[in-house]
C-alpha cells in the first residue's frame, strides 16, 4: 500500500521531475527577458527625454508669465503662457494672464479672445470680467466695458478696481456723476488708491469744484508724492482758483518729476501768460512744441502769449498752425483771441 502524500508534498516532488525542471528555467528567462525589454525601454526613454530636454512645469511657467508682465515685457510673457496653455489648454489663469500680456501690448482684440474664452471655462471668475472691461473700455466700447464691470461687482462687490474701472468709463461716456459715486464706492473700498483720488479730482476740476479737487490731489500726493500727474492736476486746481503762484509751484513739481510731458509746460507757460509774464510763457511753450510738435495748444497758448506781447504776426503764425493741426481750434478762441 502506497504512503499518503499530502498534496502540497506531492506537487513538490512532481516540479522535481526533470521535465518540470526544464519548464521552471524556461519561464525564469522569458520573465527575464521581458524584465530586460522594460529596462531597456526605460533607458531608451530617459535618453529621449534627456536629448528633448526637461518639460516645462505648468505653474513653474505662469509664474514667469505674470513676472514678464509685471516688467511689461509683453512677449517675453507670451511664450511662456503659450507654453502652459499647451500643457493645460482649460486653464482659466494661463489664458487671464496672456489676456493681460495682449492687453499691454496694445492689442485689446486679441486680449478679449483669451478672455472670453477664460470666462467660457469659468464664468463665476470676477477677474476675467474687470480685465475684459479694461480691454473694452481701451477700445472706446465705454457700455460693453461697463456691463463687464456690472458682472465683475456682482461676483466680487468687495474689489475697489472694478468701481475705479466703470467710474473711468462712465467719465469717459461723459456720466460724471455716475463716476463720481463709482470713485467715491472704490475709496471707500481702498483708501489708500493714489490713482482714484486723481480721477476724482478731475471730475471736479472740470465741475469748478476746486476746493474738493485740491481735497482729493492732496491725498493722491499723500499716497504718492513721486506722481507728477498729481502735482499737475492740483496746479490746475490752483490755476482755476486764480492762484496762479500756487499753481506754477505745482507744475515745477510736476516737470521736476517729469520733464518730458509736454501739458506740464504748456500749462505752466499759459499761467505765467495770465499774470503777463510773456517771455517766461513763450520759453515753456516753446519747450513744449520741442517736446509734442503735434499738440495744438502748444502753438494756441504760444500764439495768445505772443499776441499779449503784441507781436501779432507770430501770434497769427501759431493759431494757423494750432488750425492746422486741429481744425476746431479757432473754437478755442473768444472774441479777445484768448482760449
């Protein structure tokens, strides 16, 4: 009688057998061999991604994108937000970034496509709105921009920009007091927003209201008394005013900080004109017209100076060639040939 042999004893002595023996080595070296096809896969592959060079990491390149676009270097930021969108081409900050490069660079059109295609993936995006809006309102699309920035509030009322932005279109659309309460929301948003306070007081220079004007250049010089923008806009404030020694100090601050605007001059020059100083008024202008030959209120304010002088025939000079660049200019004059 046969010894019973348990099964797992009986299996061992069958894979003992010399056929059993032959069939275990095989599959050891196809497995081998498939172990070595990997392996060399795997080499061939990391040669490749070596020669080709490292893939550029997503966040890594929108990271660049919105440094270069920090600097304005506008296409510098467009290859590198080219190159993430090709990795993720649904990412709603690759495309809100190069919208922006677009945008610096001048070229609105192309900005709202990246845009619009932004809001596309994610319509509940404040930002792509608010920039949109830019983008429109520098194309002159006052009502589109608006109604971008009426979305861009609606997600996110607590963003002063978005107030500041619609308050520069409807100042644009000439709706002064609609900007008026739009700058006074984002204030009260951001009061620390040198910017706002100039627009403002722009508003309300041209209103006549100096005194709130020179309230809101005030604290635009307080946040940022490195803008000359704002020391000429309170020099013209002070210049409405009639205060005209106050006003020239403004805009030797403005041109100090500035010398290559041509308005600070122009400006400076006609408020030496109204207290008759008319060489000092013809020096400025003249500057001016170096600076901007093609700003018809150089050679109109040069041309009233010289007419204070008395010399009407450079007078009669510089307001046809203030004519001839803009031909509305002789509106500009009153019946005393003053603007």
């Amino acid at each position: 009688m046969r010894d019973f042999i348990p099964a797992r004893r009986a299996a061992s002595r069958r894979a003992s057998a010399p056929g059993a023996k032959c069939a275990v080595i095989r599959s050891r070296v196809r497995r081998i061999g498939v172990l070595g096809v990997l392996v060399a896969s795997t080499l061939v592959a990391s040669t490749l991604a070596a020669a080709a060079g490292p893939t550029p990491d997503f966040n890594f390149l929108i990271d660049r994108g919105r440094t270069y676009n920090n600097q304005g270097q506008w296409e510098a930021a467009i290859r590198e937000l080219d190159q993430a969108i090709r990795l993720e081409p649904h990412s709603y900050a690759a495309l809100l970034n190069r919208g922006n490069s677009f945008r610096g660079k001048g070229d609105p059109d192309r900005a709202i496509q990246d845009y619009d295609e932004a809001i596309r993936i994610n319509p509940f995006g404040a930002l792509a709105y608010l920039h949109r809006g830019k983008a429109n309102n520098d194309k002159g699309e006052y009502d589109r921009a608006i109604h971008d920035f009426d979305s861009a509030i609606r997600l996110d009322a607590t963003d002063a920009n978005a107030f500041l932005n619609r308050g520069n279109s409807y100042r644009a659309k000439g709706e002064e007091e609609h900007a008026l309460k739009d700058y006074g929301d984002a204030i009260k948003r951001n009061p620390n927003d040198a910017v706002t306070y100039i627009n403002r007081g722009k508003i309300y220079n041209d209103q006549g209201q100096y005194v709130l004007a020179i309230k809101d250049f005030d604290n635009s010089i307080r946040l940022n008394p490195k803008d000359a923008n704002a020391f000429l806009n309170r020099g013209n404030a002070y210049h409405g005013e009639k205060k005209l020694d106050l006003a020239i100090q403004d805009y030797d601050r403005a041109i100090a900080l500035n010398s290559r605007d041509a308005v600070s001059f122009i400006n400076r020059g006609k408020a030496y004109s109204d207290k008759g100083e008319y060489d000092r008024a013809i020096e400025d202008l003249d500057h001016a017209v170096r600076l901007d030959p093609k700003d018809a209120n150089a050679f109109l304010n040069r041309g009233n100076a010289y007419r204070g002088r008395g010399d009407e025939a450079r007078a009669l000079q510089d307001y046809d060639q203030a004519q001839t660049l803009r031909p509305d200019a002789a509106v500009a004059l009153n019946s005393d040939g003053k603007r």
